[in-house]
C-alpha cells in the first residue's frame, strides 16, 4: 500500500506530460502538418530559401545603418562581361542596362540625397581624355563618384585626369595601368583617401583571363552627408 501513492503520482505526470506534447504539436503546426509529422515521425527538411543566407540591398550580407547608401560595384570580366554598379538595390549601369563601354564606367550620386544624378562612359582606348576632364572638372561638392572599369581603363589617362580621381580619394589611381581592373567610389571635396577603392594588376604571371586579370567586386555602406551650409 506504501508504493500506491507514488505510483499514482508517476502515473498522473506522465498524463499531464504527453497531454502537454500533444497540444503543443498540434496547436503549433500548420494545417495539421505537426500532428501528421508527430504520429508518422516524419521531420520535413528545412527549404532551399531557409537555408539560404539573407541578402540585403544589392546582395549585402547585413543592412546599412540609417543615413547610409548600400552599393555594389564589380568591374568588367575581360572585355566580354561588362561592369555592374547598383546603388540602393538599384542597378544603376550593366550590360542588360546597355550603357556600359570599354574603359571607366561612372556614376555620379547626390551625396546629401542619395539620387543618382548621371551616368557616363569614357573610352579609355580610343576615345579622347578630354571628355572625362569635361565630365571630371564641374563636379560639385559632396557628388559621389562611383566608377568601373571595362577591358583597358588607363592607356589614354593623362596626368591632370589622374589627379582629378586623387582629389576624390583615389589612391590607386597614380599606378592604374593598361588592362588593370579597378573599382573605385570618391567623393568631392573628401578630406581623407577613399576607404572604398580596389585595384588588380594587369600581370601574365597572375592574369585570371588571357591578357586581363580577374574581375574586382566591391560593396559597402557610405554615410550619406549633411546639406552644407549657405
């Protein structure tokens, strides 16, 4: 008689346990899903898009902070594949776009509103520097400068267009050579050198494609600037 009470005991939490279970699974699943899984056994595996890691504007791994611009460059594979520049998971010059060139791919975005305002190639092959130095010399203060090369993007920069892409942040700029490739975003009227700025040499003994090295990808967040004052 001394064991009954316990016995009891046991028994009525073990009631109270699976009772639990199984408003838990049924309650819980969609369409009576969970109740077929819980009495088949059956777990369905999770789903392609589950699996997936989650993107963000333009293909970013995490979102950017308030007041901040999400973009993506990639340069020109070769001279077969052209260059990308999204901004805002806006994609903003490509091939399907058809408006890339041979040579610098740009884009210029209002830096207080984050609009793009233009975009331009310039032939750095055959073309003539003096539409760049055109294009270059008016910018306004705070104007982004998102650029992409394709194929060859220095043979025809001279030293006054160098400088120019220096005044926007560009350090690589001054060594840029035939056939390199190089993504780049500048500001102007940038007090330091550009943290967003990448460039591959055009070398045989590296060159992922025949006479051109491998294509630069490039993304990030840029803080977008206050209006300036007067």
């Amino acid at each position: 008689m001394r064991l009954t009470v316990p016995l009891r005991a046991v028994v009525v939490l073990l009631l109270v346990g699976l009772t639990w279970l199984l408003a838990n699974t049924f309650f819980r699943g969609e369409n009576g899903s969970s109740v077929r899984h819980f009495f088949s056994g059956a777990i369905e595996d999770p789903t392609s898009a589950e699996l997936r890691p989650k993107k963000y504007k333009c293909g970013l791994s995490a979102p950017c902070p308030p007041k901040h611009l999400a973009f993506r460059l990639v340069s020109g594979a070769a001279n077969v594949i052209g260059p990308k520049i999204c901004l805002e998971d806006k994609m903003l010059l490509s091939s399907v776009k058809n408006n890339v060139g041979r040579g610098l791919n740009i884009v210029l975005v209002n830096g207080v509103t984050g609009e793009p305002m233009e975009t331009k190639t310039f032939d750095m092959w055959a073309g003539d520097v003096n539409d760049l130095l055109k294009f270059l010399r008016p910018l306004h203060e705070g104007t982004l400068v998102f650029v992409a090369s394709f194929d060859d993007a220095a043979t025809k920069l001279n030293d006054e267009s160098r400088r120019l892409f220096e005044e926007l942040g560009s350090t690589a700029v001054k060594e840029l050579a035939f056939r390199d490739s190089w993504v780049f975003v500048g500001a102007k009227g940038i007090e330091n050198k550009s943290p967003f700025e990448q460039r591959m040499k055009n070398s045989k003994s590296s060159n992922k494609y025949e006479g051109w090295p491998e294509s630069l990808e490039m993304d990030g967040c840029i803080p977008l600037r206050p209006p300036l004052e007067g």
